[in-house]
C-alpha cells in the first residue's frame, strides 16, 4: 500500500491535490538528499482537504529546485484519494491522523502502514518531523506538541509563539514521532490563504536549515503554551444546525469567533430543544465524559459552567461528524518545566 521513491515524480510542482493522485496513486514516502544525513521528516495531506501542507512543499522544493538540500527530506504524502475529492477522508476510510503507532484502532492495512513509515523513518535516524495542517474554523496559526521538552518548544516556536500541549486523541502523527525526535503538528488556518502557504513554507525552510537543537531554555516571552483539557464531540444520535431550528441543539452561528478566546461562564453556544439533555460530551485526557463539569443547559441554553478557551470550533458539519466540535485549554505555566 505505502510507495517509497528516491525522486519527485514528473508534474509535483505543478499538481494541485485534487490531481496528485494521478502522480503518486496512493499514499508514498519520498526520500530527497541533502548536506546533513539525517532527515527532516514532513507530513502533508494526511487529511485531503487540508492542501497548505503541499503547497508549502512545493514552494520549498522549488526554491532548492537543481541545488542540494541543506538537509536530507522524507516528504510523506497522505491520503490522495480523499484529496480528489477535496475531503477530510473518504467514506470507509479511518482518518489518516488516527492511525499511527499508539492508536486505538487494530489491525487496519493503513494501521501497518503507518507502522513501516515509522520505522523507515527510525532507521534513517530522524532529526525532526513536522506534520501541516489546517482548520476549517477561525483560529491562528499554532503549533502542538506532545512533550513538554525544551527540543519540541524549540520546533514549535520557530513557526509560532502559540504552543497546545495535548495527549488525545492518540495515534496521530506527531505523538508517534515523538518516540524518534522533536515533533510538532502546525496548524495553518484555512486552506486556500496564500499566507498560509507561505508561513508554512518559512518554517519547513528554518528546520531544514536547523543544525541541532539549542540546549537553552525558550524564553518566557516567546512561547504562549496551553493545555488540552477535553475532546468536545457531538453524540452520533444527536442533531444539530447552526443558526436554524429543528434539531436537538442549535449552535451559534459564529460559534468559530470563539476560539483562542476566554470565556466567561455563562457563555452561549446554542439553543437546546425543549426537554433535552446534555447535548455534548466532553473527554478528559483519561477518557472520561466530563462535559458536565464544562457545560450546562439552562431555560433551554447551553451554557459553559467555568471559564474555558476553546480551539478548532468550525461550523463545518461534516467535520464535526467526521472529528470533533472543539477542543477546550488551559493555560500552562511555562516556568514550570
């Protein structure tokens, strides 16, 4: 299933996503020399609609198009059949960030594949590995990270001061790398924002030039570092709109404009149907459903019960359905590691 090349094939830099598919037919590890043996490890179109990844790739590439890298690069290339069609994945298929060593799922053909990559990747003694993301809700562009280790603050400043600590969901990239070397998964916004691409780009372009990681502390003033307290979802059972009536909850419109905000208890998200329950559930990083410490429904409202800061709201419903509604922070004191 996992094609391995030693080259970029004809047409890369001229493929948009939805035609890449063409070129490579299936997910593929491209090995690239450069001056420093070991690789940076990048990840792109793990999720199909999400295309500043190849983007910023190509912009890379294409800068040192003819001449040598200053470090060798493993470009790894996800899901090209739900980039056709411009989609986060396909029907039947897992989700391509669910599926690395450490996951829930067992005995899935893209499970072992993500195991070979890993291990390719451990033999050629990995130096850094980025994966590129995007939102499809408001937020700015950030970085997480899955150690409080001074090498992966380093990784993550270098594309922005905002860093987001998290340990679930499990079998995503970033956190199976973090077994090898610093890691980080950037999210860049929207797709299609050419800044994006080009933020993205920059910062491929300064790990590739990185010659080893500093052993210095990141300053205080440098690094915005939160916490993941819940997975926020939307039960399978439960309907939902935004801005219109006739499900069992009725989310703002804008709930987007809230992420990366603080918010006060009392909060709105929505409007609940007569006589309905929680509409939400709310994992800890045990697993446990705590939406009821975050949430509550009042005189029809779904309200928060504490102060939160929500990240990756989108109004997207079928990512939603597909992934999760949000993610809800806290603010780590960085003094402490």
């Amino acid at each position: 299933m996992l094609s391995l090349l030693d080259a970029l094939p004809a047409g890369f830099f001229e493929s948009p996503s939805t035609e890449l598919h063409r070129l490579l037919g299936g997910p593929t590890l491209i090995h690239l020399p450069g001056r420093r043996a070991e690789p940076l490890f990048v990840s792109i179109l793990l999720h199909g609609n999400e295309d500043t990844g190849l983007k910023a790739m190509q912009q890379v590439l294409g800068h040192h198009r003819g001449k040598a890298l200053p470090r060798c690069l493993s470009l790894f290339v996800g899901n090209v059949q739900a980039a056709r069609e411009g989609m986060r994945r396909l029907d039947g298929q897992p989700d391509y960030n669910r599926v690395w060593p450490g996951c829930e799922a067992q005995g899935l053909a893209e499970e072992h594949m993500m195991a070979e990559v890993v291990e390719e990747m451990r033999r050629r003694r990995v130096f850094a590995s980025i994966d590129i993301h995007n939102n499809t809700g408001l937020n700015p562009h950030y970085a997480c990270i899955n150690r409080l280790d001074q090498r992966f603050f380093h990784l993550a400043t270098l594309f922005s001061r905002i860093a987001v600590y998290f340990v679930r969901p499990v079998g995503v990239q970033a956190m199976a790398f973090a077994e090898l070397c610093p890691s980080v998964t950037v999210e860049c916004g929207k797709a299609g924002a050419s800044a994006s691409d080009s933020h993205a780009a920059a910062f491929v372009e300064a790990a590739l030039r990185l010659d080893h990681f500093p052993v210095h502390p990141v300053a205080r003033h440098d690094l915005d570092l939160y916490h993941t307290v819940a997975l926020v979802k939307v039960p399978e059972t439960t309907r939902f709109t935004f801005g219109r009536d006739e499900a069992d909850i009725v989310f703002e419109p804008n709930l987007d404009h809230f992420n990366f905000t603080e918010l006060r208890s009392g909060t709105s998200f929505g409007r609940v149907a007569p006589g309905g329950g929680m509409p939400l559930q709310a994992f800890n990083d045990e697993g446990r459903d705590v939406a009821a410490n975050y949430f509550e429904v009042r005189e029809g409202e779904l309200l928060t019960r504490q102060s939160v800061m929500p990240a990756m709201l989108t109004s997207n419903e079928r990512i939603i359905r597909q992934d999760c509604l949000c993610y809800l922070m806290e603010r780590l004191q960085y003094e402490c590691f």
